[in-house]
C-alpha cells in the first residue's frame, strides 16, 4: 500500500499542491465576500475545514502505490454503480438516513443523515475518477489491441452504464466532461486515425444535426423539456429570459470587476453576485470576476492551464502505461470539467450546473479532487527516473516518445 522504495523528494510534485491551494485559497476568499451577512455564513468555515482536510487527503494519498489502488478498480466500479442507483431510486421514505435528494429537477445527491442535519454527497463525482482507473487498467490489458472491435466493446462496456446514469440525473455538464475524458485517454491510449476520422465524419454533423432538433417543437426523445429549453436560451437567449438570468447576472457581476474588482479597489458597491443563483458553487467564477477583476480571472486561468501543464509533465515521466493513462486521464478530467464550467458562466454553453475545480462550494467535489491531485503526485514519485523497470515496460504511449526513441 504505502512504497517508500523508489520515492524521493526531489520527484515530488510540489508545484501541483501549491497550484491547487491557491485555486481553492482564491475560492475562498471570493466565497466569503458571497456569503458575508448572509443565510450561507457557515459555508465558508464548511470549505475552509475542507481545504485544510483536502490537503491532508492529497498528500496521504501521493504515498498510496496508485498500482494499489488500480486493483480495487473492480470493487469501486460497482459500490459507484450501487451509489448512482441508490441516488436516483431510493428515497427518504425507504431509508431515511441514507437517501437521494433531488434539487431543481435534478437527482444527483445523496443524503446522508437525519432529516435536520447531516451531509450530501455527489456521487458523480467517484463516478470521474473511478473510470479513469477502470478505464487505464483496460487499457493496458488491452495493450497493442485497443482498434479491435473487442477491445472497443470492452470499454464501451465499462463507461456506458455509468455515464448514462449519470445523463439520467440529468447532468449534462458532468456526462460532457466524462465523455470527453474518456475520448482524450482513448486517443492517448492509441485509438487509429482509420476510427477516429469516420467516426468525426458521423458525430460533427450528428451534432450539428442535434442543434437543429431541439429546435423543433416534437424534440422531446432525446432531450427532458429542461435540457432542451437550456439548450435554446443559449442559442436565441433573447428568447428565454427567465432561463438566461443567472448566466446574464453574472455578466453583469463579472463587468462590474472591471480590471482589479471590487474587493482590490475597495469598491463598497452593492455586491450584484446576490442576484446569481448558487454564486457560492456553480457560478463562483462570476464572483470572482466581480471581487478580482479580469485580472483574478486571468490568474485563475493561468493556473489551471499550470497545473494541465504539470500534469502532462508528470504524464511524459510516468514510469509505465497506468502511470500514463491515470495522469493523461486527471489532466483531461480538470481541464475539461474547468472549460465547462466557465463556458456556462460566460454563456459560451448551456447552463446545466458543474462546479469550478478546487473553488467551488462543496465538499464531495473538493475532497474528491484533492484525492485525484494525491493519485497524480504518487505517479509522478514513481517516475522512469527513480524506480528501476523491465526492459519490457514501456514508459510512454507512441504519442509521447522522444525522437531519441524513434
């Protein structure tokens, strides 16, 4: 569990734990300037204790063997299966302690505790992860097999059912992210241009084929009448008012900032993220911009482009194919889940509700990526360069060899 042999300080990713506390140190400040003389004071002692608890989380889990924890991928596939069904079949009347919650349309929490008290859980957010390790032990026991029809089932098998599940919630946001994590760590993995061309010659216009049907007054198969009604306010927001004023307000709010925000220059205005529904988790990208300007929203930019970038790097160093596949697999799933939640924000994509990586309020998202950036750290402790390997473990995917190795 715990492998001392091969680690050394000098290999391990300090930069990543100071990138990620400085996200979620920048989510707070900005959550209790939201929440200061409100209903949601206590939200920020929530986030700071899980701050501090994330941390602690990360750094035990970088001396966890991530080959360890690949081989209870089987185990955890399932309990997240069981969790995803217990979150959309099982009410309070069945358990009452142990139930799924639904807020706005959308089933996507579990409850865990009386009725006065107790805690949510998202368990979408495993759902990210544990496919990640499923699908990079797939991966390499399919090594040299990956365009067969086969292999191809095999990892059709393993992501379906949670990700429709997921989509059932309905969670778009998080279906998105998934979807596109799983598409990158294929192509890493060595899916052919023979595959991927025709299936893009199918999906581009399937896609733009999709935007023309939810236009339509019958398109109600694919889509529920609120995804679909997300949909349009993107596409004609003159429309749907009602639908737009949350990703509206928080144009407002983020305008407001101007170029150093209001908390820099100690502007006293009235704070207009008061007017953004759940400003303090999906939307805290809009408070951002309100208290730091559009320099706070560069800086936060600029860090997760980083922390991608570290990431990737400890992807090149990875001492095998799981080491490869798990870190091309966090680096996907951050970047990805970071794109969608600001392209909601500025009204680039349909608002559907996915928190900001290490600044949004909520402790199963946070905790659950501090664990993920712990599994990244262990990867790059165990790289080419401090653990001795087989001739025959190949360090790096064909997309990443160096052309000394060509």
């Amino acid at each position: 569990m715990f492998k001392a042999k091969g680690y050394s300080i000098k290999n391990y990713s300090f930069s990543v734990l100071i990138i990620t506390a400085w996200l979620a140190s920048i989510g707070l400040i900005v959550l209790q300037k939201i929440t200061e003389n409100g209903s949601n004071s206590s939200m920020f002692g929530k986030q700071l204790a899980g701050m501090f608890a994330g941390l602690i989380i990360a750094v035990l889990v970088s001396f966890v063997d991530y080959h360890f924890i690949c081989r209870f991928c089987i185990p955890l596939y399932f309990l997240n299966i069981a969790l995803l069904l217990i979150c959309k079949f099982v009410n309070q009347s069945m358990i009452p302690f142990f139930y799924g919650k639904s807020i706005d349309e959308a089933r996507r929490w579990i409850h865990i505790g009386g009725a006065g008290g107790g805690t949510d859980i998202m368990p979408s957010e495993i759902t990210k992860i544990v496919l990640i390790l499923c699908l990079a032990k797939v991966f390499v026991y399919q090594e040299g097999k990956i365009n067969k029809p086969s292999s191809l089932a095999a990892t059709a098998g393993v992501v379906l059912i949670p990700l429709l599940l997921v989509f059932d919630q309905p969670d778009l946001s998080t279906t998105i992210v998934i979807a596109s994590t799983l598409i990158l760590m294929l192509f890493i993995a060595g899916l052919s241009y023979k595959i991927i061309l025709p299936v893009a010659a199918v999906v581009i216009p399937t896609v733009l084929g999709l935007l023309w049907y939810v236009q339509q007054d019958y398109a109600d198969f694919l889509l529920t009448e609120w995804q679909k009604n997300r949909i349009l306010a993107i596409l004609h927001p003159e429309d749907y008012p009602d639908l737009m004023y949350q990703q509206n307000n928080a144009a407002s709010a983020m305008e407001s900032g101007k170029l150093f925000g209001k908390m820099i220059t100690g502007n006293e205005d009235p704070r207009l993220t008061r007017f953004v529904p759940v400003a303090e988790s999906d939307f805290i990208f809009s408070g951002v911009g309100e208290e730091l300007g559009f320099v706070g929203t560069a800086m936060v930019i600029l860090l997760f482009v980083a922390f991608l970038f570290v990431a990737i790097k400890i992807a090149f160093a990875a001492r095998d194919k799981l080491g490869l596949y798990i870190a091309c697999g966090i680096a996907a799933m951050i970047t990805v889940q970071a794109l969608v939640n600001i392209g909601v924000v500025i009204s680039v994509l349909p608002n559907t509700g996915i928190p900001l990586p290490f600044m949004s309020s909520g402790l199963s998202s946070l905790l659950t990526n501090f664990a993920t950036v712990g599994i990244l750290i262990n990867i790059g402790l165990q790289n080419k360069t401090s653990t001795p390997v087989d001739k025959d473990v190949i360090v790096r995917s064909k997309y990443f060899q160096s052309s000394d190795n060509r």
